[in-house]
C-alpha cells in the first residue's frame, strides 16, 4: 500500500492512517482480529461476509486546489494529496466508510501548517481576504464532522489549520501547579514534558494518542476519570486564541466572578469562534496512592442506585463506570453477565483505606459483591501490589479495550459491521426512562433494517452528583456482501434514531464528543434558540466574515452554510 | 423616624433601611455599638467624631416620575419615594454615604415588581417601546454600583425590577438532589422551603439574608464554603430568563459537551443579557458529620504554605479561611495575633476522622498549632458536642462577625469612618507580591490622605488548588468631623488605588463581588477587548434596543453609556 511509505507531506507526524484510526502502519493483534470476526460472523448471513480493501491513496480523486498560499505562505502550507486526505473527515465510523468508497468530495483544497501564533494570524488575514473558510484541526480525531470542510457553495475554498507545531509546554508555574502548553500538543507529547517535574494534565480521553489540547478545549473533551474534576472544562485557568478580528486572551485566575467566563465561552466553541493557541492549564501531581474495586450487582437497578449513592457521597472518586450487562458482556468483564461498577480512587496526597471502606460500606447497602483480598492489594503502596493489581482485573481489562477500540473499527468497517458509539447525560430522575426508551429504539431500528435483534450495550463514563453520563455502543450488520453504500445509509437511520431518542428523552445529544456537523439537529433541539442567536452575536463580532469552521454547531450570521457532512448530506 | 412606619410600598418585604444594610428596624447590639465607637475613637483627631444622622424619606429630593406604566401593569408598578429609594443604590460604602447625603439623583423613575414571567415580558416590552432602561433587581446588595440606574441621558426613563415576588421552590427532584427555585427567592426563603425535605442548596454569602438567587447567578456568587463546590457557578444545572428577544432557557443536564455552556454565559450576565426567573439548582444533603480546627501559625508565610498543601491534597475541607494577623486583630480570634487557619470539614454522607488527621498532619509540616481537645470535640456525632463545638471557638466568633459585620457599617459610615473591602483571586505564584504589593499601595494611599497608617486586614475567602481568593477590608478616617463628602472623596481616591493594585498585580477586579460600574475600569483592564466585542455582539442578539442594565459590564451596542456610578460620577 502506498500508505506505508512516506507521504509527501509537510507534517512531522508518523505517518497516519487517511480512511480509519490511528497509525497506518499499526495493525491489529491475532487475538483481537479473530475476537472480531467471530462477532462479525455472528451477525453474518451463512454466505459469509465480503471484506472491503482500504484505499491507497492513488485511488482517491481530489479535485485541483481551488486557491494558492501566497508566497510569503508557501512554506507552511501544503495541496498534497496526503495532507489533503489526512484532513478531508475526522474518525467517525461514516467518515471511515466514505473513504473505503474512495469519497473525499470535500477535501480541503490546501492545508496549513503554522508553526507560531503569527502564521496563524497570516493564514486568517488570507483566509478572510479569499473568501476561503477555515477548519482548525487539533487530531483530528472527531466524531461527529467536527473537521470536515463540507462548507458548501458560499465558500471560494476551504483551508484546513493544523495545529500540531504548536506542541510546546512553554512554562511550568510549580507552585499554583500549572502550565502554559500550546495547543497543538497531543497527548503523549504533553505528559512526556510534565513527568519529569512530577506532573500531568491527567486528562485520557480514548483518543489520548490522536488529540491534542486545543480540541480538548474546542469540543469539551471528557477525561477518563469519573467524577469532580474530570472535564476539560474545569482543568483551564487561561487561553489565548486567534480570532479574525485579533487576539482574545484571558487571565491567569483560580477563580474569578468579573462577568461571564471568557474561557467559558472558548470551551465548545468547535473552532468557530477562534483557533486556540495555547493555554494555562491546571495540573496534579502523580498519584502515589491507590485503592481499587470490581463491584458485581444483581440488577441493573441495583448497580445503578449503588452508583447514584457514591456520585452524591462527596467521596470523589475517580473511577465509578457502570458496565451494563450487554457491555461487561462485550468488554468480558467478570463473570460476562453481571452489571458491574469498577470502582477506583487515586491521591497523589494520602492512603484511600478510610475512602473505600465507606464506598464499599455504600456499595453494600445495594447488595454489590467484591473479592475482598484484591481491594486489600490494591491498597499496597504504588510501584509494588497496589500498581499491578491496578493494571490487572476488571479494571485493566476494561482499559485494554478501552484503547484499542477504536482501532477494531478498522476491520469492522471493512467488513460491514456497523458499530459506532453515542454519548449523553441525563439527571437520575430521568435515567431509567432514558436507558429503556434509547436501547428500544435503536434496537428497534436495527431491527427494522437488518432483520436481526439489535445490539446496544451502555456503560457511564462519568457521573455526577445529579445524573450520569451513559456510554452506548450498538452493532449491527451493514450487509455484509460489500455494500459499504447499503451500510452507510443504515448507519445514517440508526444514528438519525439515536439522535433523536437521546434529545427527545431529556439527554444531552452530547457529553464529550461535540456537535460538529452530525448532532446540529439535535443540539437545534436541546437549546433556545434565541441562545443560538446570541452566540451567532458573539461569533460575528469575532469572525464578521463568517469563515471559521461553517456549519459546525452554527451557522455565521448572513450565511445559510447548514450542516453538511455524513448525517446531513448536501447531495 | 419615617422608616419606622410602614412605607407606601408594593413590597411585601418587612421594610429595609434605603440608606444602609438590613432592615429598617434592626439595630447594633451594645457591645457591638461600644466596640465600634472605640475603634472610631483611636481614628479620630482629639475633637472626637461628629455622628450624621440616618434620612428620612422626607429628606429625599427625588424628581418627578418620567414614565408611567400602561393600565395593565398599573397594579405591579410603584413610583412611591420609598420603593424608589430602596431601588436607588446598592449597599457599598459609596451608596450608603450618597444617602447620608440626602443624594438620589440617579434614583429609578419607578419601580416593577413582576408576579409572574409574563409579568417581567411585559415589562420589558413597555421599557423596549419607551427607550427605558431596565434593572434587574434582586435583594439589592451590590456593592458595586450593579442595581444602580444611573443610565445617563440616552434613555427616556429608568425602570427597577424587582423580583421578590417570584420565591417559590416549584420542584423537586429528590433522586437528582435538585430544584426548581424561582430567581426572586432570598436565601432564607429559599432554605426553608428546601429544609423540609432534608435538603440544602448550602450557598451561604455574606448577604445572604438580603440576596436572592437570581442575583447569586448574575453576580457569580461565592458562597460560605472554602473549596471544591462553592461558587454558584457549579451549583446551576439548568436557567430560565427573559431577554427582550424572548425566552432563553437550557436543559437540565448533569453535564454536557454540546456548544458553550449558555447558563456559564448568564452566570455573571449582571443583568445585561436578560432577567433570570428560575434555576433548576443542584441540592446537598444536610451535613450530619463536622470536624473542625483552628490552627495557629508562626508566620503568615507558614499559613499559605499549609493553606496551599490543602488546597493541592484533594482532601476538599469546607473551610480553609486563612486569617492574617491584622484580621485576626480585627475579628479577635485566637491570641489576636498568630496567623490562623480555620479548617473545616462536613459530611452528609461519613465521620470526617481520616480526612481532618491528615489534614492536621499537612499543617504541622507547616508548624501549625492546633487544640487537640477540640478537634477531638468537634469530631462528636451532629446535634451533640460537635454543632456545640463548631458553633463556639474561633469558627464561631468568626461566623457571628461574618454575618454582623454589614450592621456595623450603618454606624461606621455615620461616624466617618471610610470601611470598606474587596476581593480578588491570584495564582500561587503570584501571592506574595500581590498581598505585599496590595497592602502597600492601599495603606500608602490612606496614609497620604489621612496623614495616620492605614488599616489593611486580608483573609482567605475561598482556595482553589491553583491559587487563593484573597479578601482586604481597609479602614481610615474621612474626616472625622461630619463631612461625609470628604470622607467620599477619600474612599474614592483608596478605591481607585485598589482596583489598580488589583489587576495590575496579576489578580481579578473581583472574585465574587460583580464589576457592575465600580469595578469597569479593572474589568477593561484584565479582559481582552475582542471578548468584551463578543459579549456585546450576544447581548445585541439578545437586547438589541440595550434596555438591560446599560452601564453595568459593558456599554451596549451603539450606545455610550459609561459607567457612571460612585467611581465614576457623571458630574
């Protein structure tokens, strides 16, 4: 494949995969390649299932550039066919399929590679004079068309803005425990400058590897821990952006009640409002102590009500997910059937003994069960007992598949499994109508279509004193003799179903992975839209010319961009 | 005195003093009274104080009503002087003294007080109709100049609105451990209709008997409670307002990643973007379990450090209130002297043993000192020696001062003494040149202009891993001899000097007392001007005839308002 050579390009990345996640020369364990044709196969008619070939970049038809960088440009910008299809669709499973249908109609024409705060500045200025839209792009790694630059016919060309020079923690403040890192670090790159000073950022969204701060801050990423400070959100003390209309930095403050929260504003934003060039982030130091628990219920109801109980406990912890029984099924978490609560604390301060006791004492009061002697090891001073139990048990295989999961999409895809996840939050009072009323319905989707039950698994990825975040993963067979096409627009039924069950049922249509182009109807949904007009105030006063990022979460004030991308297709 | 009659009013509020803090008929306590009238008498020259008289209504010059309600809302509008001047200013030390000089030249023409949302639509229509300014009046305890109508000429008329009617707690859910409460609910109102059901929304400011939660959420307020869940900000699942465009409400979600937050855009909105009616808020259980200490240190550098040890350990103590030695002088806790930490924690949920011993190991690292009986005391089971114990010792003397101290400054203003206090927030980092720097410039400021050493205390409000909410009360003398003008004019030139310190030594304008028009200048000082572009941008969205608040924040679209005010007089 032409992919595993170098590419003309001027990132300085390993080279990625331009059709699925991560690497594109990273490819799957045996074990995990058989795991997943066996439940491909599963879903398969007795004929068997067609495996699509990914594409090589010579089969993938761009159109000429529409616009040229001027001269003083040239170097950081690139129209090569690589860079151009590396930023065409984030890593949603419709943005997968419609490169393995060798589709990339809305390519970006060029791309941008500053490397400082002012070739940002210069490529706006030229942006806004050509009448060209821009696209920031952190990872790439969005799910929802965050990235891609179907902006329509309003636009003269579209330029996608890569952030990843920007990759520097600039400062390290150790007494306030913070650091001004530039937006276009990645994860691994960011931690790798804190460790030596005993630090991290201690935010692991699942796309860790492949995101960078800036779209942490763009999209609300959320963290990998369960409860209190988990958010992004809450981890931002300052941020500078470049906007159209120039700068918009704000204080370094551990707090602050001058007027609504400048940062507030910043954080969600999605690249509409301006490209965030680096920020002041709040840091902890790396925990030493660690207490842990796999909790097994006898219902549903049950684990939920255990889960509910601690999120309002005041105890914090910092791992409380609730795998339902279709998920510990799929994860194959204890003994595959049971719903389970992995129960987690860290300090980087004290022993959590008196922490997990009271959680246990709660977890108890609803009938959950644990292995006592595990508990008791995980308490073992870190480095030793306590560290490897961590990393074994319910917990460290629920990680294993945590991180790889996204690249099991890979196959799946290829073999027309349609498996993709949605996320929400609702207060308790509302979930167990919710969990029944989006498992019915995406399952009653899936069965409409395929002929076949529906599988829809949910898990909480984070919960909070009034409600949880609930995680769904649905599977379903596209149709499994090559007809990426036929998939597709499954996919395209169950996700405009899913859209509306979560909204129509009190959820958020999203808890961490954005609006971009694929939940506009729903966020059109959930907020007023007399809200939606004073943020369309905001944006014109910032960006009067309307090209940051069209059709994500908004459209510009004059401009009818509408959506576009996978769920809202313009053709 | 007039005020001690029932006003012609359409408030239904036992009747407030309209020139100081509380209610019209409270008065000091002896002690209280003879304490003051020492620390006055150290002020004062050897001729002693002359004491200023309250006003009556009767001394008011107030001009003639320019507007008059249309015959629907004939019922839920007031042009009484009373209603008037309770409506006039806010409770600063600048309202105040204007009113001891019989001055309310910017007083509201009259005044709405909405039963109902339609109620407050209505209104706003007739001011939009009218060229009336519109503000939006809660319990009227800004100290800021944020209620007051001082809209200069660009407008037709002012109109004060006055949510008091709208109290109710409408709902709620108990499994989410949240409310329904309307904006115009005061505090105490608001607790007792949440006590019942064993629940506390625990957002305890120092106003809080003459503040409201509408007020909380356009101010960003800071409630009693030292760390973690304190501001109102967190509190806030969910808002409903009224702008002149109509109706913006959000969902209710325990978290969300869908856009900017829209509530994070009305908390701290200061009445410039719309009227808030109602907010679904985020409830607590009733603490059950305290632990409690006060621990003495050898210097205030020693305190910090212990202050910024717990404030970094993830231990979240309710109180972590850092007294200097000045203000422990002023409020005589301990041996008047010794920097003092009062530490606190609460619990609903589990005995706080584990949490307080090591939050005591983390302050003797620091040499603090601390009565072992005590805490051992307050360790015992709620509603037995451990409320007793919480209630007396330096917390409680603290406490009692805490809520008092508003009262004490209806006599000191009297007497010419120039009391006053802001606030801020300020990394770590940045803490011991912004205390030294503060103190310095404040203090010097008062020595030039009284010729006698200023008084500068300061304490710890509130402490976030990142960095404390340092709080300054300074005292000086204005005269001394009956001329409040002076004294005026003194607290503006100290006040003009504290608000430079402020930002210019890297805090925030302020940390939980607003901007309103006091603090513009500090505001344009720390925040970008492409922001403030944005925020107007929203609010012409939103207001586009800038009716709301003109003044307070920013200046609405096209128009030039300033900030008017004490700080910024007009002539």
């Amino acid at each position: 494949m032409a992919t595993s050579q170098k590419p003309d390009t001027l990132s300085q990345r390993r080279p990625l995969s331009f059709w699925g996640w991560g690497y594109a020369d990273e490819s799957l364990r045996p074990d995990e390649e058989a795991s997943l044709r066996t439940l491909a196969g599963g879903l398969a008619s007795s004929d068997g299932l067609e495996e699509v070939a990914p594409p090589d970049i010579e089969e993938m038809t761009l159109a000429a550039p529409r616009i040229e960088a001027p001269g003083s440009l040239r170097e950081i910008v690139s129209a090569s066919p690589y860079d151009r299809l590396v930023h065409t669709y984030g890593k949603s499973y419709p943005d997968s399929i419609r490169m393995l249908l060798r589709e990339a109609n809305a390519a970006p024409d060029v791309v941008a590679f500053p490397k400082c705060e002012q070739d940002v500045v210069d490529v706006l200025d030229w942006a806004a004079g050509a009448n060209a839209a821009v696209v920031p792009f952190g990872g790439g790694s969005s799910v929802c068309g965050g990235v891609e630059p179907d902006v329509g016919d309003g636009y003269a060309a579209s330029i996608s803005l890569d952030t990843q020079y920007l990759g520097r923690v600039r400062e390290i403040d150790h007494a306030s425990r913070a650091a001004l890192i530039e937006a276009g670090a990645f994860g691994p790159e960011l931690e790798a400058q804190l460790r030596p000073h005993g630090l991290t950022l201690r935010h692991f969204p699942q796309s860790f590897e492949f995101s960078t701060l800036g779209g942490w801050i763009a999209t609300r990423s959320g963290g990998h821990y369960a409860s209190v400070y988990t958010h992004i959100d809450d981890f931002v003390e300052a941020t500078r952006s470049v906007t159209p209309r120039g700068v918009l930095e704000t204080r370094r403050l551990p707090g602050s009640g001058a007027g609504p929260s400048a940062d507030r504003m910043m954080l969600g934003s999605e690249g509409t409002l301006g490209v965030i060039t680096e920020a002041w982030m709040r840091l902890q130091h790396r925990p030493t102590h660690r207490a842990s628990a796999s909790v097994h219920f006898g219902s549903m109801n049950d684990a939920k009500e255990a889960v509910r109980a601690l999120s309002q406990s005041g105890l914090f912890p910092t791992n409380c997910r609730l795998l339902d029984p279709a998920e510990v099924a799929l994860n194959r978490v204890g003994d595959g059937q049971s719903p389970t609560v992995v129960l987690g604390f860290e300090s980087a301060d004290h022993p959590l003994g008196a922490w997990i006791e009271r959680a246990l004492e709660l977890v108890a009061d609803h009938g959950g069960a644990w292995d006592a002697e595990a508990v008791a090891r995980s308490l073992a001073p870190a480095g030793e007992a306590g560290t490897a139990e961590h990393r074994q048990g319910a917990a460290g295989a629920w990680r294993d598949a945590f991180l790889r999961m996204p690249y099991w999409r890979n196959l799946t895809n290829r073999l027309g499994l349609v498996l993709d996840t949605f996320e929400s939050a609702i207060p308790w009072s509302g979930f167990d109508a919710f969990y029944d009323g989006v498992r019915e319905r995406v399952g009653r989707t899936i069965t409409e279509l395929t002929g076949q039950p529906g599988f829809v698994s949910c898990r909480f990825t984070h919960v909070y004193p009034d409600g949880p975040a609930p995680y769904f993963t649905f599977v379903a067979l596209g149709s499994g003799n090559g007809d990426l096409r036929s998939a597709l627009s499954r996919w395209r039924e169950i996700k405009v179903a899913a859209n509306e069950a979560v909204v129509s049922l009190g959820g958020t249509i999203t808890h961490h992975h954005a609006v971009g182009r694929d939940h506009r109807t729903g966020y059109e949904g959930q907020t007023s839209a007399i809200f939606r007009e004073a943020l369309r105030g905001a944006k014109h006063a910032v960006d009067p010319g309307g090209i940051l990022n069209p059709g994500v979460l908004i459209d510009p004030a004059g401009r009818d961009v509408g959506a576009g991308g996978a769920v809202h297709p313009r053709s």
